[in-house]
C-alpha cells in the first residue's frame, strides 16, 4: 500500500507540476513582454557605447515594440468583444426559439378554441355573420351561417333572387327603342346636370358610351374629386337601374372577394353583393354598371384577372365562371352544375387615382380596357329638366352595330395606321396588336355615332392605348425621337389633327 501511496504522489506531482509549468511559462511569458524595468535595465546596459545612428536606431526599435504591445493589447480586447457578443447571440436565438415555442403553442390552443366555437357555432343559426360586402350580418338579412338543412339553398342570396322573379316576364319590360346614340349623350349630360348636379364635357359623356361597345371594362382615372365615380352612378340613376358599387379593399387577391367562396364547414356560398346583382341581371335585358371603386389600391391583375380573360372569350356561351365543384338540386335556377354564366348586359367601371397610395395598373389590364381620363371639374352649364330613360342592352348593342356598319373606318385610314404601326416598331420597338385595332374598329364608329368626329376617335384611342406605353421606355432613349413621331403624325393625318396625341408626346418629352 506504501508502494502506491509513492506511486500517487509522483504522478499527482508529475501532473500538477506540468500544469503549474504551463501557467508560470504563460504567465512568465506575458509578465515578460510588460516587464518594463527589464527593459530598461537592458537600454542601459548597452546605450553607453551607441553612436548617432545607434541612438535612432534603437529609438525606432522601442517604438516598433512598443506598437506590437498595443497591437496585440487590441487584438485581445477585439476577441474578448466578439466572444461576448457571440455568446449573446446564441443567448438571443435560443430566447427566440423558447418564444416562437411558446406561440406556437398559443396557435395550437386558439385553433382549438375556434374550432369548439365553430362546432358550438353550427347549432346556433341565431348567431350573426358577417359577410364579405359589409358589416351587415347576414342574420339580419334573414341568411343563416348554421350547417345547412335538407332542401335548403347553399345560395342564400341568388335563391332570394330567383324567389323575386319568379312571377317576372321581361317580355313586358317597356324600353325606349327609337333614341340615338347621339340623343343618349345629350340626354345623360342634361340628366346629370338637372337632376343631379353634375357637369360632364359632351366628349366625356361620347367617350363613356362609345367605350361600351369595344370592351366590358372601362377604367376612369384622373386626380381625385373629377366625377369618376359619380359618372357611372348617374349613369345608372338615368337608366332607373343603379349602379352597384364595390369599394376594392387592399387586401383584395383573388376574385372570391367579387363572387364570394363556399364555406366548407356549413356547407353555404357566401355571396357578394357584386355576385348578387350579376345574378339579377341575369332576368332582365336593362343595362347594368358595376363600379370597381379605387381599383388600383389593390392589384387588378390578381382579384379581376379570372374575369379579365372570360370576358374576351368571342362567344358569350363561354363567359362562364365555376362557382363550386358540382351542381346540387337546390341550386338556383341560373347556378346550373355548379357554373354561372356572366350576363351579357352587364359592364365594369373601374375608378383609379394615380398616387404614392395605390398601384400601377399593368399593361395586362390597360389592353383588355378603354381608359378615360378625367383630370378637370366640369364647367357649370344651364340644362333643361330631363326624364329617366328606359334602356334595353339589346337596342343599345343594336346600335352599336348599325354604327360600326354606318361609320366603319375606312380602309384609307386603316393604312395609315398600318404605317404608323410599322414607323413605331421601328423607332420604338413596340407594336399595335390585333387587340387594339380590334378596339379601334370597334370604338371609334361609335364614338362618331355619339356625335364625334373619325379622327378624333383615333386621337383618343392611339394616345391612350398605343402612346401611353412609351411611359414604360426610357424616355431619356425614345427623346429625340418623338420629334420625328410628331412630324409622321401631321404628314399621315394632317397638321391640324392629332392635338391629343401631339400634346401628350410633347409632355413625355419634357418629363426627361
């Protein structure tokens, strides 16, 4: 046992004695990079034989030592920090971690809260909803939001609908089949202003109506406080059918915030209101308005892209929006295997102000639309008290095809716009397109049918859906060329004509 006890003590001394010779050497070593009366006894050791030379010499050697201190002094105190701070990093991330622990435990119990709520909810049909339109609940409305019940409607709002009509014959509808396009225009504006209070330029009230005939959207922009939206909505008040009004929301992504979405849980389509006067407008031949109101303070191309490519389908048996999967019996009578067709005598109007607030509108959607600008108040005018008038989409379409017969555009004109088309692809690189001379020939003999002229109509149409997409070049490139732009205008239509066009290029280039 003595024998161990040996044993134990020189390998604990082995041990320990190399320990305390690695502390003394570190802490020997670093006393003796400090150890100033060392280094000055060694200064004076063998400064006494130094020549001048010697002298800066060894000076020039204190101070480079002196730097290597401070330098490695730094060095220490950098990596000390940068521990620190790396421990509370890590300290941090895992507080994050225990918080996003902790909320996700919070999810998981309010979710199941929700769902006892929901469960509690589905046999309570007294319980208010509220709907996708306004803050109304659907309970006041006489709508339930418990589980639906045998031989009930999913489609609580359309079923109302086809409950109204029922007894209706739009045979007896009596409509006004003998005014003009050009009566129209005059009549609307001394409505608005007579019983309304409203002043709208003739050319304005020209555009609008012409606008119908080449597109099912027409997008009214300009400053704030013009009559955007008031143009449409009297426009409906004239025609004795109001204008429904959807104010779009930011959050606006997809088109169920115009048709509504079926709720899985219940097992009932919640309808908008937009979706229940297309449905309506199904049963009468009246011309009906439905106005986007601030539509680019959400992006157009994401809630009205579904509708923006159904509408340009040539045949209207394939304007056709599938509302849910399949067709129940207790569908309404216009919901049939689960698709609705949109109604042919319904248009969209959608108001756009151009600010830091809202978003650009994309080409996508500029092309399929007709775009008015309204940038200046109407000038106040005297009119005569004029009546409503009783308006059949079908007369109306009627004469828009009489005009597009009547003031087609003429091959002449069409070959200058061929050249002009040919001029722009060369010196600008962008194209017409069918779409667009498609519209042109719509839109232009009507507008003459309103009481306009042929090249004014073109004036409007290539400045605002050709020329408007030079906003997009760069301007500081396309600037010496506008110039020759303007020029080829005059020589193809005459110096005198054009204006809007010329002035518009004109701003471009003074924008550079």
């Amino acid at each position: 046992m003595q024998s161990y006890v040996q044993f134990l003590y020189e390998i604990l001394k082995q041990f320990f004695g190399g320990f305390w010779t690695v502390l003394s050497g570190i802490f020997g070593g670093l006393f003796a990079l400090v150890d100033v009366p060392d280094y000055i006894e060694i200064f004076e050791e063998y400064s006494k034989g130094f020549t001048v030379i010697a002298w800066i010499l060894a000076i020039l050697t204190v101070l480079i030592i002196i730097a290597l201190l401070a330098a490695m002094i730094v060095f220490v105190v950098i990596f000390v920090q940068r521990r620190i701070k790396a421990h509370q990093s890590i300290k941090n991330s895992l507080a994050l971690v225990e918080e996003v622990g902790k909320l996700n435990a919070q999810v998981i119990r309010l979710t199941k809260e929700k769902d006892k709520i929901l469960a509690i909810k589905a046999g309570a049909p007294d319980l208010p909803y509220v709907g996708l339109d306004s803050g109304v609940s659907a309970a006041a409305e006489g709508e339930s939001t418990s589980a639906l019940k045998e031989g009930e409607s999913r489609f609580y709002k359309l079923t109302q609908v086809d409950l109204q009509y029922a007894d209706y014959d739009k045979s007896t509808e009596e409509f006004d089949n003998e005014i003009t396009l050009e009566e129209i225009c005059d009549r609307f504006r001394n409505y608005a202003c007579s019983r309304m209070g409203l002043f709208y330029e003739i050319r304005v009230i020209r555009l609008f109506l012409a606008a119908f005939s080449s597109t099912r959207l027409i997008i009214l922009q300009g400053i704030s406080g013009t009559g955007k939206t008031s143009l449409p909505y009297a426009w409906g008040k004239f025609l004795e059918n109001d204008t429904q009004i959807a104010s779009v929301q930011p959050s606006w992504r997809d088109r169920s915030e115009l048709f509504g979405y079926f709720n899985e849980f219940t097992k009932r389509f919640s309808e908008t209101e937009v979706l229940k006067r297309m449905y309506e407008a199904t049963y009468t031949d009246k011309v009906y308005l439905t106005i986007l109101d601030e539509m680019n303070i959400a992006r157009v191309e994401y809630y009205f892209a579904e509708m923006l490519s159904i509408l340009e389908m040539p045949s209207r048996d394939e304007w056709v929006v599938d509302l849910v999967p399949s067709g129940w019996s207790t569908d309404p009578k216009h919901i049939v295997d689960g698709r609705f067709n949109l109604p042919a005598n319904m248009w969209y109007v959608g108001t756009a102000n151009n600010d830091d607030s809202t978003f650009a509108i994309s080409d996508k959607v500029y092309d399929r639309a007709i775009p008015i600008n309204i940038d200046t108040k109407g000038v106040k005018f005297e009119a005569p008290y004029t009546e409503n008038l009783n308006l059949s989409y079908l007369h109306l379409e009627d004469m828009f095809a009489k005009a597009k017969e009547d003031f087609k555009v003429g091959e002449e004109t069409l070959a200058k716009i061929a050249k002009l088309d040919d001029y722009v692809i060369e010196h600008f690189r962008l194209a017409f397109g069918n779409r667009i001379v498609k519209q042109l020939r719509d839109f232009v003999p009507v507008y003459v049918a309103c009481g306009g002229t042929e090249v004014d109509g073109l004036d409007y149409v290539l400045t605002n859906k050709i020329f408007r997409k030079f906003e997009g070049l760069n301007l500081a490139f396309i600037r010496d060329e506008i110039d020759g732009l303007i020029s080829y205008l005059s020589e193809l239509f005459g110096e005198e004509n054009m204006q809007e066009a010329k002035a518009y290029l004109r701003r471009l280039k003074k924008l550079v």
